[in-house]
C-alpha cells in the first residue's frame, strides 16, 4: 500500500496545507462558544449594547476568517485528491498495458476496467474526505473536551463518557460493514463482465433468441450486488439513530447538572450556554467521523484493489531466442519443435511444431476451430513463449533486443477487428504515427478500402464509432488491413483477416499483395483454401498437432486433411 504515497507527486504541499487550513477554522469555531458565554455572562447582565456589537463584530470577523480557511481548504484538499488520482490513473493505465496476457485470467478484463474507473474514483473521493475532515473533525472532538473541561471540570466525566461510547458504536458498525464493501467490489466487477459480455454478443443473443435467459442472468447478478448493498445500508443506518441517543442523554445530564450547578452558584448560564454547544459540536464531527470513515473503508478496499493490479508481474522485455539450427539460408523464422501449453491448461494446445519461414515467403495457416492456429501466431508476436523447443528469430531481420523491439517489426491484423474512436486518419495513423496523407491513401487503395473512404464527404476525416460500429463488417477489415500495410514492418500477419470480404474484392487483394509487398514476409491464417492457394508453403493443423506443411498442390495430393477442408471450403464458397 505504502507504493501509492508517490503519487502524491507535484501535491505534496496542497495535500499539506489543505488539512493545516482546516485546523486553523477549527481553532476559530472553537472560539464561538466562549465568545457566547461572554455576551450572555457579561454584555447582555450589563445592557451594554455597544458591548454587545463589539461581541458580534468579532464572531463575525471569526466567521469570515473562517470561511476564507475553509474555501481554501476544500480547494488545496481537491486539488490534492484529484492529482493524486490522476497521477495515479495514468501510471496504472499505462501498467496494465504491460501486463502479460495470462494475468487476465487472474484479474478479468472487466475487473481491471472497474479498478481504472470505479476505485480511482472512489479513492479519489476518499482522499478528499480525508483531507477535508479526518484531522479537523478529531481535533474538534478533542477540543471541545478540553474547552468544556476550562469551562467546568466536572462535566468532563460526562463528555468522556459520550465520547468512549460514541467510539465504541462507530467501531462496531466499521468492523460489520467493512468486510461487505470488498464483497459488493467483487460483486460489481463480476456485473461489469456480465455487462461487457452482454453488449459484446448482442447480436449472437438476438439471433439464437436468448434475450430472456440473458436478461434474468443479469437481473440474478444485479440482485446479489443489490443485496450486499443493502446489508450495508441496514448497518450503516443504525449510525444516526445510536449517536443521537447517547448524545441527547448526555445533554439531558449535562444540562440537569448544569442547571444544578447555577442554582448554587458555580456555573454561569452562559457557561451552560458554551458546554452545550460543545456537546452538539462533538455529536456533529462525531457522526462526520463516523461517515467519514466509512468512506476512508471504501477507498481503503478499492486501494487494495489497485495494489493487486500493482503487484503482478509485468511482461518481460527480455525473451530468448531459440538458437539457429541447420536452417537454410534467407531462413527469417522458425519453429523447432514447439509445444506450448496455456497457463491452468490441462493438455498442450500445440504440440511438436517444426517448420521454417524464408524472407519473403507467403505462407498459409489453416485448420479446424480450435486446432492452434491463433496460438502459433502468440507465439510468433511473442505474447506467449513456447515452454518447449524454440521460436528462431533471425537477427538481421528482425530486431531481437526486447519484445517491444520484435513487435515494432511484426504487422498483425486481427481476427477480431479493433477500431477506435476517433476517425479513419486517426485509426490509420496508429499504424504509423509519420504516414503522410498519400501514404494514407495508398494504404486504403491495396486495402481495397479507397471506394467506400472517398464516398464520404469528410474522407480521411470520417468519424470512426467506438469500435467502428458504423462500419460493416468487411469496411471494419479493410480499414484494419489498411492500418496493418502502413506500418513499415517486415513480417505481416492476417488471422482471419478477410473473412468478411466477398470473393472479388479478397482476390484484388491477394493481387495487391503479391505484386506490391511481395519484399515483406506474409503469415495469412484462413479458412478459405482458395485464399492460400498462391502460399509458398501451407501450414496444416489438427487439435495443436502440425500434420502438414507443403504446398497447395502438394497438400490436395497428399494430405487427407487438408483434402477435406478443400471440399467444405468450396461449399461454405458456394453458400455465400
């Protein structure tokens, strides 16, 4: 936890100053009560009125002061909070980028939105709080004690008595509710993956009729965040009711005491007047600390929450390169008996995988669903490592020095397509932060993206939905295979890339490639034959076995599989 005070970076003083602000217009509304007493036990018996004013102009003087205190204070206490969270915000934004991908099935993608959002928010908050009341309001407590006990020593007896109970009941309801508020975190994180899944498979749930199962799965899950919150509610609510209790018992006292007192002369009215205002003084900061605290628990589970994100390992830089063994030469990449099982996994999902690539070369992956082929290209961009065999990377093709170094060198163009929001230069120009507007537009051309891009008005400037949801499925590729053939790289990967590309518009495509970037290395996984026909050699998988590795024309002629994918390709060709 103690690694979250460096984010007070650049608001150390505000964070400083901010509660000493506070303390100083605690001091002042410490001195109303005996200014009080004075009016009534000296100005008011007198019929000064000159006196009288004076009395005023000074609470008066001390309220402005204290308001001129108070503003700065919730200022500096704000300016501190928000820094903190935004400071803090960015740094684990920018960590979980280089989380490896296995945490995920540790912390799910949905959790880490929450503790990016929800619990910067809620510490953010309870900073604010902290710094506003947590010091002020005990020293409120603690000095209206010791004022009373000027006043008249013998009602402290009854002030510690209030105070120890107070205590007591609060910490009750802190030690009952506190466990609950890290449940309801867990709760929420669990309806905010439901939620992303939900809105993600929208129209799989739309077209399989499942929007009642889907619907009651939500309300299950909203149910049980709904009760832990109310369990909350329900304890939480007995705060108000026991302090305000114990407190009008001890005015009851105080004022039957003190009523006593005057009538034999040791206590003055004005002196009773003070010792009650320091009662209601100390039931009011008492509840505020009461709030308080509850709050400092929520931003306290939420920090843990964001410690957990902290304490996982990041992505290391450093990756080994399998040595070159027997390759032939112009070999860029290869796979020298790989196997590689996923973290948790019971069996391996490739298994013995062995084959080369040249520069330049054009070679095909395909195999049935779940057969490895999006595994192999983890490997390849190095999200994984193989825990057997190796991945060789040749040296002077690729730069080899870090994963970050490898990646700059590796275009990949997603099976599941991701866009973002912004526009088409905006989106293109994350393939390359220096491509021109010609580049762009070049880019869009062997994309077979320039028609559709050049109907609209705004061109380039067309604004891009979240997740490019204004597109249609092969506009949503084509701009991503566009991103991907800006990127200055030497190695492009297509996972399933052009699955929603009609047949003419796929075949211009596959032109463009080979007459325009047929200097880079091109891995395309497919499920369309046809697609892999031009490949210089065909990657065969079956259940994360590597059965073939040929030509098109020498895999029809002898391999079994690959002549059965033949055929259902043609058909699922046929059907479109």
């Amino acid at each position: 936890m103690s690694r979250l005070f460096r984010y007070f970076e650049g608001h150390r003083l505000s964070s400083i100053f901010g509660p000493l602000m506070k303390l100083v217009e605690a001091v002042l509304e410490l001195l109303v009560p005996m200014i009080v007493a004075l009016i009534i036990d000296v100005a008011i018996p007198t019929g000064d009125v000159t006196n009288i004013i004076k009395y005023i102009l000074v609470m008066f003087g001390i309220a402005a002061a204290g308001l001129a205190f108070s503003i700065t204070a919730q200022f500096l206490s704000a300016k501190a909070a928000v820094g903190f969270a935004e400071n803090l915000t960015n740094d684990l934004f920018e960590f979980v980028l280089q989380l490896p991908k296995e945490v995920y099935g540790t912390i799910s993608p949905g959790s880490i939105v929450t503790r990016l959002t929800s619990d910067t928010f809620k510490i953010q908050s309870g900073l604010n709080t902290f710094f506003r009341l947590f010091l002020r309001s005990p020293f409120i407590v603690f000095g209206s004690l010791i004022m009373a006990a000027q006043i008249d020593g013998r009602m402290t007896l009854i002030f510690l008595a209030m105070i120890a109970i107070l205590f007591v009941v609060v910490g009750a309801i802190i030690y009952l509710a506190n466990p609950l508020y890290t449940q309801i975190r867990e709760q929420f994180d669990l309806l905010v993956t439901l939620t992303q899944e939900q809105m993600k498979g929208m129209r799989v749930i739309r077209a399989f009729q499942q929007k009642d199962r889907e619907v009651n799965e939500f309300k299950a899950q909203n149910k049980n965040v709904t009760t832990d919150q109310i369990r909350v509610g329900f304890i939480n609510a007995f705060t108000n009711p026991l302090t305000y209790i114990v407190v009008n018992v001890a005015l009851i006292i105080v004022l039957w005491q003190g009523g006593n007192f005057i009538n034999s002369g040791s206590l003055t009215q004005g002196q009773l007047v003070a010792l009650v205002n320091y009662l209601l003084a100390i039931l009011v900061e008492l509840v505020k600390i009461a709030l308080v605290i509850t709050q400092l628990n929520r931003a306290y589970s939420s920090a843990k929450r964001v410690v957990t994100v902290f304490e996982q390992p990041l992505e290391s830089e450093e990756f080994e390169n399998s040595s070159q063994q027997n390759e032939e030469k112009h070999t860029v990449l290869s796979f020298q008996d790989v196997t590689f099982t996923y973290p948790n996994a019971t069996k391996p999902s490739l298994s013995n995988i062995d084959f080369s690539i040249k520069e330049g070369d054009f070679v095909g992956i395909i195999g049935s669903t779940g057969s490895g082929k999006s595994t192999l290209l983890q490997l390849i961009t190095k999200t994984y490592d193989a825990q057997e065999g190796g991945v060789f990377f040749q040296e002077e093709y690729f730069n080899t020095d870090s994963r970050r170094a490898l990646r700059e060198n590796i275009s990949v163009v997603p099976s599941n397509v991701a866009l973002f929001k912004g526009t088409i230069r905006s989106n293109l120009l994350l393939g390359n932060p220096e491509a021109t507007e010609k580049m762009m537009w070049q880019a869009l051309e062997d994309a077979q993206a320039l028609d559709f891009v050049r109907s609209y008005p705004e061109g380039l400037d067309k604004e891009v939905a979240t997740f490019g949801r204004n597109f249609s499925g092969g506009q949503r590729q084509r701009l991503t295979i566009a991103r991907s053939l800006i990127k200055p790289s030497s190695l492009l990967i297509f996972d399933d890339s052009t699955s929603a590309l009609d047949y003419v518009t796929e075949a211009n495509f596959q032109k463009t490639l080979k007459e325009k970037y047929n200097d880079r290395t091109i891995i395309m996984i497919s499920q369309r034959t046809h697609s892999l026909q031009q490949a210089n050699n065909i990657v065969v998988l079956e259940e994360g076995s590597q059965i073939g590795y040929a030509t098109h024309d020498e895999l029809l002629a002898n391999n079994p599989v690959y002549q059965e994918i033949l055929p259902i390709a043609k058909c699922e060709g046929g059907s479109r």
